[in-house]
C-alpha cells in the first residue's frame, strides 16, 4: 500500500513537471510567433489606441468648451441677476416716495379741512 501510495504521488509530480513544460512550450510558441502576423497585430492595436487617444482628446477639448460657455453663462446670469435687483430696489425707493408723497398729501388736506 505504501508503493502505491508513492506511485500516485510520482504521477501527480510527473503530471505538474508536463504541465509546466507544455505551458512553457506554449510561451515560446507565442514568442516565436513575433512574424510579421504579430507585427502587423501590433501594429492594428498601436492605430486603435492612437484613434481613441485622439477621441478622447477631442472629448476632452469638447468638455472645456462647455464648461466655458457654462461659467460665461453663470456670469452672466450673475450680472442680470444684480441688474435687477437694483432696478428692484430703485422701484421700491421710487414707490416709498410715492406713496409718502401721497400720504403727505392727505395729512397736507386734512390740516387745510381742519383749520
């Protein structure tokens, strides 16, 4: 039983050792493989990174654009805002002292009714 124990242990050894030398096989395989298909492989995936760098500079450039017409726009929202609330607060000031000319106006004829 001991034997057969140790033959099973052998084989798993064995099994692992030919697992190992067929992926490293594989590997040089693949590094062997550097023709003129990879070449041209690589070459493919160079011109693909290169379009979506330029995408994304464009996206980019893009995103700056609007967020510049963003802040003008706020700036000018801002202005409009400020505009309008002094022409708000001349209207109050124009309405106070009109309405105090005509509060005066009545004390000015009730003074004349009364004397």
């Amino acid at each position: 039983m001991t034997h057969d124990k140790t033959s099973r242990f052998d084989a798993r050894l064995t099994r692992a050792a030919e697992a190992k030398q067929a992926a490293l096989q594989k590997f040089k395989d693949r590094q062997a493989a550097n023709g003129p298909e990879a070449q041209a492989r690589q070459e493919e995936r160079m011109k693909i990174q290169e379009a979506r760098a330029q995408r994304e500079a464009e996206r980019a450039k893009a995103r700056a654009e609007a967020e510049e017409l963003a802040a003008k726009a706020a700036v000018e929202n801002a202005e409009n805002a400020r505009l309008q609330a002094e022409l708000d607060a001349v209207k109050a000031i124009e309405l106070a002292a009109e309405q105090k000319a005509q509060r005066d106006a009545r004390y000015a004829a009730r003074k004349a009714r009364s004397k």
